[in-house]
C-alpha cells in the first residue's frame, strides 16, 4: 500500500508551510492523548486546552527554554497572589495583574539569559511564550478553588503531558509518519469518540482504589472458604 | 498483591458515574438546585428540610455599599450562591469587643472592609462554577454539636449520604481537619469517615486517599462513633431526593447542637473517596438497588439499612423515632425574635399539660411588653372558686389577645390549696435534647421557683420519659 504523502504534497505545493501543515494535523493527535491521558489513565492537567497549548510552546520553545518559562510563570502566580493576600482588589484585577507581573518576568528571564552570553535567547518567539501565561491564570484559579494540593498535582501532570507531546512532535519518524498518513487524523477521531463513551475504571483510579479491592478479594476468599 | 487489577468490578469510577448515573439521572432543571443554594433551601423547605437560616443576600454592589452590617449577629457564614467545593466561605464565630473586628474561624480578625472585598470578589464570580456572576448569601453559623467536638478541627463536620433510585446507598462523615483549614472537603484534606448504613455508626477513616485511624490533629479514633439522628438524616435524603428529582443525588446534612439536623448543600456530582472510607464499591450497591419499586421513603430508609448495614441494634430512640429524656433536662430557649438562647434546667412534668415558663426568663426572651400588657388588665391575683374564675377568663381573653405575643389565658391550679390563678399564654420555642419545640407556654408570676421552666404534656410528644435518666449539663 503506498502511502497518501501526496495529500500532504499538494498542500505543501498549494504554500502552505509544512510546519504549519505537521502542526495542524498534529492537533487531532495531541488531543487524542489528552484525552486518553484524562480518562483513560487519569492524568488531567489542567483543562483540555491548557495541556494542548503548552504541549505546542515546547514545541515551539524547545524545552531547554519552556521548562524555566513554565517555572517563571508558575513561581511569579505564587508570589503575586502572596503579596495580595491582604489586598482587597476584585478578582479580575488581581488576574490582570498577575498577567502583567509574568509578562515583565519573562522580560527580565531573556534579559538574563542574554547577559549571561546565551545567544539563542535573542531568538525566542514570544507567542509561545504568552500561551504559557494562561496556565498562570488557571494555576491560580485551581489555587483559590480546590487548595495547592490539587494545583500542585494539576501542574506536574499538564507539564508531564506538554513533554509527552513535545517528544512526539519533535520525533522525525512521527513528522514522516503523520505527513504520509494524514488519514490517521480520523482514526484519533473515532478514537475520541470511543473514549468518550468508555465508561471503565481510569488507571489512577485502579490504584487509588485499591484498598477497595483488596477488601473484596477478602470476602471473596471468605465466602469461598 | 495485584487485587487492584482483578478486583474491581464493584466499584465506580468518574467516566461510569458521569455517563451511566448523571447523565441520565440528573436533568439540567434538576442539576440547578445542587448548583444553586437559594434553590436547594426552597427545595429543602417543600421537603420539610431545615437548612441554615437565610440573614441577607447580596445581589450586587449597589447592595452591597447600602447593605447595613449592624443588622447582623455576631456569628454567621458569609457563602457563594453558586460555589462548591467549599471555596469561598469565610465562617465568623464572634466579634472582637475592642476593635469591633469580626472573629473568624482560625481566630484571625476580619474587618468589614475586608468582608466586603471578599463579598464583591463573590458577586464577580470568583467562586463560582464558571467564573460566572454571583450572589453572597450570608447566613446562620451552625453550631457545633458537642458529639463532634473531639474531632473537628475549627469547622463543622457534616454526614454525607449517596442516595440512589429513593434508597440512601452509602455514607460518610466528614470532619475538618488543620490541612483543609476547617472545611469538612476531602480535597483539601479533609478526613472522611465510612458509616455503616444501618446503625449509623462509623467505620474506616481516610485523609487524601489513605486509610487512617486516629484524626490528625486530635488524635481521637475515628471508628466506632454513632452518629445522633441517624434514621431521620436518611429519611430527609430520601425526601430530598424525591422533591429535587436528583436521581443520583448526595446531600450534606450538619447537625446543629440545638437544631439538630440541618441540610448543607444538594450534590449532584459526588466525589467517589467514600467508596475507600467504606471499603466498599458503589457501583455493586447501585447494581442492588437498581429496579426496586420503593413507594415510601420509611420504605427507602429500611431498604438502606438492611441491604448496606452489619448488624443493626436498633435503640429505643431509632426505633420509636423519638429522643429519650429524664425528668429534668437542660433546654435552650429561643427569644422572641428567634436568635440568642438561654439554657435552662428544666423539670419534665406530665401531669401538667401546658408548659410553664418563670416571668424572669420570659422577661430574657424579651417577652417583657407582652407581661406588662398583661398585668395593665389588673386581674385578681387568686381565685378560690372555679366557676368565679371560668368567667373572668372568658371576660378578659379577648383584651389580653390584644398584644400580638398573647395566645390567650390559661387557669391553672396553684401547687398548694386549692386556690387558682390566670396566666398569660405565649407561643415560645425551645430545644431539648437536641429536638426543637414550639410550644405554647404559661408564664408564672411568682419568683423562687427551682426551676424556671416546667415541661408540660402538649409539648413532650417527641420525647419518651427514662425516670433514671440523669441531665448532662450541655458545653
């Protein structure tokens, strides 16, 4: 069988770049892993579309700069909201805020890397690096609603799953694969689908159960007896 | 070692409750009462439910700048209309006599700038489901009951009960503990303690996930605690969830130290720890209950307790549905306006019908203006022959019904001789034993009695009366 790199050919020839073709097609695919990670396995992130953005910063940024990013924004949500713990701003100031003291943060985190002689740093594309902001604003939200456990818990699983998919979309067999097999956008369709109707045990609950299940593996051998 | 694999098949997992038992359970209209308080209290209110007493709701700020805070007591609960979780509740217990803060819950002072903040964060929609507009309801702060005490961290624990297809399935106590900062929610890190679902009493405790036996910061073993009221808790669930039409419902119900139990919050997506507080699944307890035709809610309850409890020793209070009490108790009597209660020991007298309070205590109740109205009608003081005082009783009803708190007069017979005296009759209302009553009470003139207030028959039909039974003095 040979595969359909033609379709993907005649959109390239059409003009459009070939990153933004492998992005677009990626995107079906990275929220096919979303999704399977949410309620297959149980690792949520924050939201849907947060894990998503984050995943596409990696890739934009390159690890080696979205790690710290994500640190930054994580680290100046924390500090912001500590220092207004007594303010009595309404809440969408104090988001805007927030908004405003990451953006400077991240001025001030190129600044460094420039001082310190790192040249590429002149180089990184700054959208990327908005997106990242928004996981800020959600950081907090999960903060004041479900308390820091659960943030902590939401965070390391969004990054978790951003540099899942950054392997992935970084790897040159899966950019052959995808542009050679476009089609597969519609099998992670139909997989969504299935999942979304899938209504078994998540993995994580499996575990966090667990106690549950060795009571009934008791009984069970107790009324065997 | 690999049970969790294997053994399953009972339990309930997130995507199974939301597609199989949410989904088709819980409607949109429905739904809309767990998420809205105000629609959960009329709710509760059609089912015969006590819920925490509304004080103020704050729509707006045009509300809250002109909201007049001295109308206020000095303990309530500031909450989001639509919040959940527990986010965004600030608890006040009192008010700092020299800066004339509020206290809250943690000790820590809240002036009423700060409050109004926190309020004008609510409306915003800080809390609330979807960011979205809210209200702030400020309402009344249930009081511990003293059955909790050791085991509740600076908050109020409450019982959460699953109810499904009208049979209450399983249940949990949730205690606050220093980790949730004084919210019952198990997110946070709140304790849940499994309840055996026919006698009430507790069994396994967890705190994030993880069996524990002993609360975390008072040490007090958690297994082994009976939860007072327990038959009429699932009784309210069933009617909750036959008037909200939540198919798949979990109420939160406190109790009240004087009150007894109150209904929280209506839950239509209930968190699914409490299958490990209760080492058991929920769905093999849903799969039982699924198809049965249950007709009456004394049917749901006993379905409940005999399908889901160990063996059940029923007591004489579970079994007759009423609370067993001495012949002198301590009662806490409600003033005139409804709030601030008086503790008094009291005799329990069935020979008398109605209930006899002392002038004194009538006069804290703030029922001063109605005796005064009284005493202006300048009745003899005593009355030696029956039919002497028939007439004047009939002849002066009417004029001492004037005053809105008088129900009328009452003859009563004097201890000693055979003399009689006309009393003022008044609509009180006073708990005992953790049952409130409205009672219709005389008021004696004279000073010196032992006991300021005399439980009569009319007002006893909750109680059933144990001679040996000694009075606790309440905390």
């Amino acid at each position: 069988m040979t595969n359909l790199y033609i379709v993907s050919d005649y959109i390239i020839s059409s003009g459009i770049p070939r990153e933004t073709l492998l992005f677009i097609l990626s995107l079906p695919i990275v929220a096919t892993l979303a999704t399977i990670s949410r309620n297959v396995v149980g690792v949520k992130g924050f939201r849907i579309f947060i894990p998503i953005i984050v995943t596409y910063s990696f890739v934009a940024l390159g690890a080696k700069y979205a790690l710290p990013a994500t640190a930054i924004v994580i680290g100046v949500s924390l500090l912001v909201r500590w220092l207004m713990r007594k303010s009595r701003l309404q809440y969408s100031s104090r988001m805007a805020l927030l908004i405003t003291f990451s953006g400077l943060a991240m001025l001030g985190g190129l600044f460094i890397a420039r001082k310190l002689g790192i040249e590429s740093a002149s180089l990184v594309p700054i959208f990327p690096v908005l997106l990242l902001i928004a996981m800020g604003e959600e950081f907090v939200d999960v903060l004041l609603k479900q308390g820091p456990r659960s943030a902590t818990i939401l965070y390391i699983e969004t990054i978790l799953l951003a540099i899942i998919g950054y392997f992935l979309l970084n790897s040159k067999t899966y950019q052959e694969f995808i542009l050679d097999w476009p089609i597969i956008i519609f099998v992670a369709i139909l997989l969504v689908i299935l999942i979304g109707r899938w209504t078994g045990l998540r993995l994580i609950e499996m575990f966090k159960f667990r106690d549950v299940s060795k009571a009934e593996a008791e009984k069970e051998a107790e009324n065997s007896k | 070692m690999l049970e969790w694999l294997t053994h399953s098949k009972n339990i309930l997992g997130i995507n199974e409750r939301n597609l199989k038992y949410l989904r088709p359970n819980n409607n949109k209209k429905a739904r809309l009462i767990a998420d809205d308080k105000l629609l959960m209290k009329r709710v509760a209110r059609l089912a015969n439910i006590q819920s925490p007493e509304v004080y103020a709701v704050i729509r707006n700020r045009n509300e809250l700048n002109n909201y007049n805070w001295s109308k206020l007591p000095n303990s309530f609960v500031v909450k989001p209309r639509k919040g959940f979780g527990g986010a965004g509740i600030v608890v006040v217990f009192g008010r700092n006599k020299k800066t004339l803060n509020w206290v809250k819950a943690d000790r820590s002072q809240v002036s009423v700038e700060a409050l109004q903040t926190h309020i004008a964060n609510i409306i915003d929609g800080t809390y609330s489901l979807k960011n979205t507009q809210d209200y702030a309801i400020i309402e009344e702060r249930v009081e511990l009951h003293p059955i909790f005490k050791p085991y509740a961290f600076r908050g109020i624990p409450d019982v959460r009960i699953i109810c499904y297809n009208k049979v209450p399935i399983m249940a949990e106590l949730r205690l606050p503990t220093k980790a949730s900062s004084g919210t019952a929610n198990l997110h946070t890190g709140g304790v849940g303690v499994g309840i055996d679902m026919g006698s009430g009493v507790t069994t396994k405790a967890i705190q994030y996930n993880q069996l524990i036996d002993v609360h975390p910061d008072t040490n007090m073993p958690l297994s082994g605690i009976r939860i007072p009221f327990w038959k009429t808790m699932l009784e309210m669930t069933v009617r909750a969830q036959i008037v909200s039409k939540l198919g798949f419902l979990a109420i939160d119900i406190a109790l009240d130290r004087d009150q007894g139990p109150m209904v929280f919050e209506f839950n239509a997506r209930p968190g699914l720890a409490i299958q490990i507080a209760n080492l058991d699944g929920l769905k093999g307890r849903l799969k039982r209950v699924q198809g049965i035709k249950v007709k009456t809610v004394e049917q749901g309850v006993r379905l409940a307790r005999d399908l889901f409890g160990g063996e059940v020793e029923e007591n004489i209070e579970e079994i007759s549905g009423r609370q067993v009490i001495g012949p002198f108790e301590y009662a806490s009597f409600y003033g005139r306006s409804g709030k601030k209660a008086k503790i008094v020991k009291v005799k329990i007298d069935t020979g008398a019908f109605l209930t006899s309070i002392d002038k004194e205590l009538a006069y804290d109740m703030g029922f001063k203006d109605a005796y005064q109205h009284f005493e202006s009608l300048k009745l003899p003081a005593r009355f030696d022959a029956y039919e002497e005082a028939k007439v004047a009783l009939k002849s002066y009803t009417r004029k001492a019904a004037k005053h809105k708190d008088i129900l009328g007069l009452s003859l009563s017979k004097s201890a000693v001789g055979r003399s009689m005296e006309i009393r003022p009759v008044l609509n009180i209302s006073f708990s005992l034993s953790g049952v409130q009553v409205n009672a219709h009470a005389t008021i004696a003139s004279r000073g010196g009695l032992i006991y300021s207030a005399i439980i009569g028959r009319r007002d006893l039909s909750p109680f059933l009366i144990d001679p040996a039974k000694r009075p606790k003095k309440p905390v």
